[in-house]
C-alpha cells in the first residue's frame, strides 16, 4: 500500500523567487521574464485569453523568450508548467524540460531551491526516462547536499522516490544521511515526506529513523495532519525498521485529531 503525498508538495514559491531576484540584483529582464511566466498561468488573465490553456500559455512565453531566461526564471517556468499540466507534455515540446533544467544547472552558483524545484518538476513531469537529465539533477544535488534545507531535501527526496534511476537509492540514503542529524530543524511536513520517500524506494536507514522517533515528540500536536500520522505508520511498517515506531506519541497525535478527522485511505492505512 502506497501512501499518498501530495499535500505536502505545494511548493507555493513564485512570489518568493521574485523576492530572491529583487535581493540578489538580478536584471530588469529577468524580472520582466518572471512577471511573463506568472501572467501566463494567472487565472482571469488565460480566461480572457484565447490561447489555450495555461500550459499553452507558459509554452508560448518560453518559445518567445527563449535563450533570455536566467536560472531562476526557469525554476519557475519548471515549477509552473508541473503544476499546469494535466497530462504528459505532447512529444513535440517535452524536450522543453530538460532544457530549461540545463539553465537552471548552468548559472555560475545553483540555487539549491531551484535545484528542488527542477528535480520535482521533473517527477511531475515525468521525465524518468531521461537518464541525462536525471544524471545531471543526481550530480548537482551531491554536490549541493551541505546546503539543502528541509524543504529541498522533501522535495528532492519525493522526485527521487517517484522517478526510475538508477542512482535514486543511494541519493535517498544520502538524503537521510544529512536530515538524521538535524531533524530538530526540520518542519513536520518535511520530514514526514522524506520517510515517506525512503520506504516507496524501500531504501532502509535506521539513523533516520531513530532521530525521527525522538523528534515527533518535539513537533506540536497542532502542526499534525491525519495524513502525517498515516503515512509514519506506514513508513515504519514497510521498512521494518529494527527502531521501535513511536506508537504511544503518534496514537496521542491521533487522539488529539480524532478518529473521525481520518480520511477512510488514511485510516486503513494506520490500522495496516
């Protein structure tokens, strides 16, 4: 049983890559290009519009603007077209993804919440079969490890569980590796996805797993979701984990949440 996961994965981030551009004194262009790209997917701008679709939209400003994007720019047309499309991209413009991935890899210093953004567009996308592009992503996250934070390393971690590579396990391992010593500074969310990666990849990492145990305890009760407690026990139970599961305080989070909050998938999926 495959727990689900997408209410962790709301990146919710175009407005602070503008806020990272305005810091980092970016040129005008590259603001004109961020506000094209965030127009394009505006609700009441594609309804007046007759052009299609918001992926329609998205595609026809990169072909337009092809060859000007920055790497963040296009983080963010990665970030936008994952969450517009409804399907696979048509073949004739899927090769727009490892492309606008290539700009984001190739700026003079990767942004590690661009290099999140990319690796999980590209899960969205479902560009598993591009063993180049997933090679490259592999590459930059190793040698961007010290400075992932929580929310890259959730992010990453899931693209990687969802993706076929090769190499997804022992990055996952590698992933456990650098969240086990600091999960003290990790947001509940974060954490919960990254166990969750480890156990759909069946990728085993007792470290992690013992921090975890100590660190639900620190999170506060009201920061929990039936979902987090779920897909915990689920983690916990296909791994196998020679570490005990913290059933006591996940059975006290429940409590406090209620029984009757749990969705019916959520709830077998406790008991399972």
């Amino acid at each position: 049983m495959r727990a689900p996961i997408s209410k962790h994965l709301s990146l919710s981030c175009e407005g602070g890559v503008v806020y990272r551009l305005l810091q980092q004194g970016v040129p005008r262009r590259d603001l004109d290009i961020q506000r094209d790209l965030l127009e394009a997917v505006d609700a009441q701008a594609c309804s007046k519009a007759s052009g299609g679709c918001a992926t329609d939209r998205l595609l026809h400003v990169l072909s337009r603007r092809r060859g000007q994007l920055g790497p963040a720019n296009a983080a963010t047309a990665l970030h936008l077209l994952a969450q517009s499309a409804i399907a696979r991209l048509p073949p004739s413009t899927r090769q727009v993804v490892p492309e606008l991935t290539a700009v984001v890899l190739g700026g003079p210093k990767i942004q590690p919440r661009d290099l999140a953004i990319a690796c999980w567009a590209s899960a969205k996308l479902d560009l598993g079969e591009d063993t180049r592009t997933l090679a490259d992503l592999t590459g930059a996250v190793r040698s961007s490890m010290d400075q992932l934070e929580s929310q890259d390393v959730a992010n990453i971690a899931w693209a990687f569980a969802t993706m076929s590579s090769g190499e997804g396990p022992q990055l996952l391992h590698a992933l456990a590796d650098r969240a086990a010593g600091r999960l003290s500074g990790f947001e509940l969310r974060h954490a919960v996805v990254l166990a969750w990666s480890l156990a759909s990849a069946r990728v085993r990492h007792d470290d992690f797993f013992w921090s975890a145990g100590r660190a639900v305890e620190s999170w506060e009760p009201q920061h929990w979701i039936p979902q987090d407690i779920s897909n915990l026990l689920w983690a916990w139970a296909v791994l196998r984990s020679d570490v005990p599961p913290p059933l006591e305080t996940l059975a006290s989070r429940a409590a406090n949440l209620g029984w009757k909050q749990f969705k019916p998938r959520e709830l077998s999926i406790s008991m399972w």
